[in-house]
C-alpha cells in the first residue's frame, strides 16, 4: 500500500453546515436518483473516499436495492441514460478515486521520453515526413506553395491489450473489509503505471531487436519489417545513420563519453539526407540508478573537471547541457547502457485505449456462481515504437548489448 504525507490527519468534531457524507449520499439516491451521481461527484471532490466507509455491509443493505440513474457510455462514444443499483455506483466512483490517487503518487518517469498520441487503430503506420525539397529553392510570386511531402519510410506500431480487474464477494461486504480492499487497489494502480513504464523502456532501449542476437519483438518496425534500432553497423537501421546508432566501449564517466555520444548524434541525417540539428539543450540523458550519482557529477560541475579554467560544457551554465532522466527501472534492463538524443521526436506511445473503468453489480452469473457482490475491470491497449532512427544515441561500457528478458516477463 502507498503510504502518503496525508495519510494520517487529526479530525474536526465540527463542519461546515450541509457538507456531504455517505449518509446525505443515501438520502439523494432515494430522495434524488438522478441527482445521485452528481451528488457523490461533489462528495469525493470534497474528500469523500473509501475510507469514510465504515460498514461495508451497512451500506451495501442501505443502497443496494436503490435504483438511480446514471449515463453509461456505449463502446462508440455516445452515452445512453440506465437505471442501476446505487451500490456500485458508490464503491465503484469511491474504488476509481483511490486508483487516481494511487496512481498520482507513482508519477510516470518515462512520460518524457515519448509523445502519447491517441488511436482508433491496432496497426498504426507512420511515414517519414519530408521537411524541403532539394529541387526547390524558392518560390515565385505567381507560383503554388509546395506542401511537406511524406519520405519513403514508413514506421508501424502495434498497441498490444492488457488490464486487471477486481471482486469483491458478499462476503467480503459482510465482513466490512475495507482496508484490503484499499490494498488490493494500491496495488492494481501500482501494477498498471510501472506496467506501462516497463513496456515503455524496453521499447525505447530496444531491448529485444538490439540485443546480441535480434529477435522481436522490435522498437523499430522500418517499412513494414522489423530492424534492430541500435547497431554499430554503417547505414544502419538506414543511411540517416551513416556511422551507426550505437557507441561501443563509451561507459559513462567523463565529460569525454558524453562528447563521443554528441559527435555521434551529428552524424545523423534528417528525412532529405541533410545533416540534422539536434540541440543539446533540447535532448535528453538517459540513465539508471547505478549511473546516477556519476551523471549527477558531470553535470553538476561548473568547471571541467581536471582542467584549469575552462566551462564544463555540459554543466550547470553549459549549453551542452541535456535534461538528466532516471529511473531504476533501467537498471532491471542494464546498469551500464546509457542514452543520448531528442527521444519525444523518436518515439511514440500509441494509446487505442487508456485506463478504462468498468464496473458490474450482483446482477451477473458471477453472483450466482460465487456471490461476487462487486466487480470493476481497469484495461489499456498501447504500443510503443520508433518512428525515427535518427535522434537517440545507444552507448555501451564494453561491446556486449544488454540482454533481454523473457517475453512477457
């Protein structure tokens, strides 16, 4: 369970007149039912949560032969007004504000490292943009304004379904088990963010295309076919990478292994075969726990370090310097590997479905084969790939790529 500064509080024996509880909640689903949703919309905006609930089975018996109206939203997007059983809406809107907390203190460390775009799609393609044209170095009054052309690269990303749900049985209810439940929920909001995060990292260090013998699934899905993303090999995964994407025996230490990654990203090419620009100051330096500290240093330096008088380029005032992201979810995957480069303009997390919530009361097989009173479902369908080769910058201590788990581990 996710321990929060707010967790404990001291609480008033007064309150403001009016001010919303579960036993008002109850009264509008009766006096109200169309109101009802919108009465406990204000209640946890208020700081109604589940543990306000001190009898489970108290207000299971109160409100579950209550009916109230709602508005279900259809599959299509368009939303229909039912009636249902106030009881799971309440521990299903309570269920939903213990998730979005649990899920605000476990923030995304790997959202910077890709652009979330939405999808209707399971098959998404990307073309390589063209930004000029070499044929055309102006245009004349009289003459029609060209438009961006797409390249001759394509890129595709698969969204790949997953999701947890959870019951909660009469028994349960019975029983008033409140605080497992808030545990079972800390954990299914900690299981989706660093689910997500994982697949997100194994994409953008490509751990499975790139490593010592390529197999997929691949980051980088380049005109319909997979290829390894990071390779020292000339012209690979295209000629935009003229010497490669990846630096060998280039262990974070120095000012000096950071130069080597810079001389590298400018070798890259963009969409018409021109070199590209790629700011340091706009990139990003990815590493794991274990080479923290070290980045940390060189960084942190104003001063190069062992020269007299002279600006560490890549420190506080340098304009070398990358913003530092980290996180020891990379260390699952290697504790030496490290990343230079622009990885929003590189990578894309496709997004068919986020976080949906659905929920069901008793009135289903389940409560008939097993008197679960309660059930909720929390699904996502995303991919994450590359639709680009040239703006991220591999490099490795030795010349051995990091090793990738099992699929699906």
């Amino acid at each position: 369970m996710n321990m929060k500064a707010n967790t404990l509080r001291v609480v008033p024996d007064v309150r403001a007149p009016g001010a919303l509880d579960l036993a008002g909640l109850r009264q509008v689903a009766k006096d109200s039912p169309e109101n009802f949703a919108v009465a406990l919309d204000d209640g946890i905006k208020q700081g109604l949560r589940l543990g306000s609930v001190t009898s489970m089975r108290s207000l299971y018996r109160a409100l579950a032969d209550v009916a109230v109206k709602v508005e279900k939203i259809e599959a299509d997007g368009n939303t229909r007004a039912i009636m249902t059983s106030a009881f799971p809406v309440l521990m299903g809107n309570l269920m939903l504000a213990e998730i979005n907390e649990a899920l605000a203190a476990i923030p995304d460390a790997t959202a910077e490292l890709v652009r979330d775009v939405p999808t209707s799609k399971k098959v998404n393609i990307f073309a390589g943009i063209l930004t000029d044209n070499p044929k055309i170095d102006r245009v004349d009054e009289p003459d029609v304004f060209p438009e961006i052309g797409a390249g001759a690269e394509t890129y595709t990303i698969l969204t790949k379904r997953d999701g947890r749900k959870i019951a909660i049985t009469k028994d349960a209810i019975e029983e008033s088990n409140v605080a497992d439940l808030v545990m079972k929920l800390n954990a299914l909001a900690e299981f989706m963010r660093y689910s997500v995060m994982r697949s997100t990292l194994r994409a953008v260090c490509d751990v499975f295309g790139s490593q010592s013998s390529p197999a997929a699934p691949y980051a980088l899905t380049l005109n319909n076919t997979g290829t390894q993303l990071y390779t020292t090999t000339a012209n690979n995964p295209g000629t935009r990478a003229p010497s490669g994407t990846r630096v060998t025996s280039n262990s974070l230490s120095t000012t000096t292994n950071l130069e080597a990654a810079r001389v590298r990203l400018n070798t890259f090419l963009n969409g018409n075969g021109h070199k590209g620009f790629l700011p340091l100051s706009g990139c990003k330096l990815l590493d794991q726990d274990a080479l923290l500290p070290t980045a940390l240093k060189i960084q942190g330096s104003l001063m190069e370090p062992g020269v007299e008088n002279e600006m560490n380029p890549w420190g506080p005032q340098g304009e070398f310097r990358p913003r530092l992201v980290s996180t020891p979810l990379l260390d699952e995957i290697s504790t030496t590997a490290w990343y230079l480069g622009d990885f929003q303009r590189q990578f894309v997390r496709a997004w068919k479905l986020q976080m949906e919530y659905v929920e069901l009361g008793e009135s289903t097989q389940a409560f008939l084969d097993r008197r679960i009173a309660f059930q909720a479902r929390i699904a996502w369908d995303v991919g994450i790939g590359a639709v680009d080769y040239a703006r991220v910058v591999q490099n490795l201590s030795g010349t051995t790529a990091p090793t990738a788990p099992s699929v699906g581990a």
